[in-house]
C-alpha cells in the first residue's frame, strides 16, 4: 500500500514537472515571437507607409492615365477599365514592395509561384474571352475604328455605337444590332468608310448601237462633273466595258461626299436621274433587252379568232 502511494506521487510529481517544462517552452516562444514583433514594428510602419504611398500614387495615376487615353479613347467604359487596371497594378507592386521591407521573402516567393499558376489555369479557361480583350485593347490604340464610323466586315455593314472590351456593336442599315467580336476585326479584313471622307462612287449602264460613242461619253463627263464637283486630283472617269446583248455598256466612276452608306446609294440614284435626263434630251436611247425573231422565207399567216 505504501509503496503503490509513493509510486502516484511520483507520477504527480513527473506530470506537474513536465507541464512546468510545456508552460515554460511555450512562454520562451511567445516571448520570443514578442521579441520579433517589436523588433519588425519599424518595418511593419515602414511597409504601411508604403501601402498608403502606393494607394495615394495608384489614385493619381489611374487619373492621369484616363485622362491621357481621353484623346484617344471615345468609348467611356474602356477609359474606366484602364483606368482601375493601372490602379490594381500599382497597388499590388505597392504590396510586394511592403513584403519586401518585412523581409516575407519566402512568402513573396510563394505569392508569385501561385500567381502564376492560377494565372496559367485561368489563361487556359478563358483563351477565347482574352483574346477578345486583347483584341479589345488593340482596337481602342489603333486609330482604325471609332464610333460613328461605318465600317463592313464578314458581310455585315453598319455604323459603330459601342467598342468595348469584349465586342464592336454596330447598327445595320435595317435598324438591327450586330454583336461582332473585337478579335474578328484583329484577325480578318474589314473595311471603314470613314476613315476617308471621300469615296468614288460606280454607275453602270448602256446605249444603243446607233449611239455615237464619242458624244455618249462626251455628256456623261460633263453632266456627272456638273451634279459632282471633283475636287484636285480627282476626275470624272468613263469606261466602255462590254458589247451586250442589247446596248453597249459602260461604267462613270466620280468622287463624292461619303459619311455612310445612304450617302452612297443617295449619289448612285442622283447620277442615274441625272443621266437619264441628259441622255432623253440628246435622243440617247437606252435600250431595253430586245429579242428579234427572224423567219426567214416562210409565209406566215395571222388568224384572228373574229374571222374564224
């Protein structure tokens, strides 16, 4: 009995021993952690100083940068994008910088590790998604294509009322949107009729073969030159292309005013009155297609029904 007593306090004894020896350990490391806090609240007030140093230089320059692109950029939904894309940047350059002063080089390590994979990860999800928006940020650089402008592309043709970073919508002629996206116009031709403010305008048409081609030619110059002034270095241009079934054809060529596409078929239907008029005053026929039946020598005879 006595001995199995000595042997419990002894345990007792033990067990109290050891948790002195835990309770002493675990003092000894929060002192010493207490230690490393106070020696790192310098760096940690320098790191935040330079979080607020960097957020005040974020607001600035995401300012700055809206502005600078405001002389190029008319769509005010990508000035914006830009705008909070320069500001992120800064400040998370702000952040790694503050990392680097609480000397957290193996978390900045590991930070910039997993950064890039999970940017590789979402690359690869969103491969069609960025290529429309870099194709995006190419548009908005590159003085191609603005709003307002009428463009045609992959057989649609309108006007331009919104660019941003994901698409062009343009406004077609039947009052119909088309959402195109802005990589099609990155990878395949299109074409912009504003970006020059005169455009040269095709007329076909034909004259009989009576006509003295001379004097066909000789009016219709004149006339399409007096309804469009040409300007210098332009000139009212006249092709005889084809012998047709019917007429002789040929092809006008002017320049004009272009702003849209109703302008173009405005300048087309003004030339073809035009014409018309002139070629009626002058005796110019403009003949019809004409089918002329030939029966040689047979006698044919025409039998009304009155008579029968």
């Amino acid at each position: 009995m006595l001995q199995n007593t000595t042997e419990t306090e002894e345990t007792i004894e033990k067990a109290g021993n050891n948790a002195s020896d835990a309770i002493s350990q675990l003092w000894d490391k929060l002192d010493g952690w207490l230690d490393a806090i106070i020696l790192k609240i310098p760096n940690l007030v320098v790191a935040i100083l330079v979080l607020v140093l960097f957020y005040i230089i974020a607001r600035l320059l995401s300012k700055f940068v809206k502005r600078l692109v405001l002389r190029r950029i008319k769509e005010e939904s990508i000035k914006q994008i830009i705008g909070q894309i320069t500001f992120a940047i800064t400040l998370l350059i702000g952040f790694f910088v503050a990392l680097g002063v609480m000397e957290l080089d193996k978390v900045l390590t590991s930070i910039l590790a997993g950064a890039g994979v999970i940017g590789l990860a979402i690359g690869l999800a969103l491969q069609g998604t960025l290529s429309n928006t870099v194709s995006g940020f190419i548009l908005s650089f590159l003085p191609k294509i603005s709003l307002g402008d009428w463009i045609e592309t992959d057989d649609e043709v309108g006007v331009v009322t919104e660019i941003n970073l994901r698409n062009v919508t343009i406004k077609r002629p039947d009052n119909n949107f088309t959402i195109i996206p802005n990589s099609s116009f990155v990878e395949n031709p299109f074409t912009n009729y504003s970006i020059s403010p005169r455009s040269r305008i095709m007329v076909s048409c034909g004259v009989g073969y009576e006509s003295d081609l001379q004097a066909v030619e000789d009016l219709t110059v004149k006339v399409i030159g007096d309804a469009f002034p040409q300007k210098d270095q332009e000139e009212v241009e006249f092709f005889f292309t084809e012998f047709g079934d019917s007429s002789i054809n040929f092809l006008v060529r002017f320049w004009a005013d272009l702003n849209n596409g109703k302008d173009n078929l405005s300048h087309q239907h003004k030339a073809i009155k035009t014409i018309k008029k002139h070629f009626d005053e002058a005796d110019i026929n403009i003949p019809f297609p004409i089918r002329t039946l030939d029966f040689g020598k047979n006698n044919l005879t025409v039998h009304s029904k009155s008579n029968e």
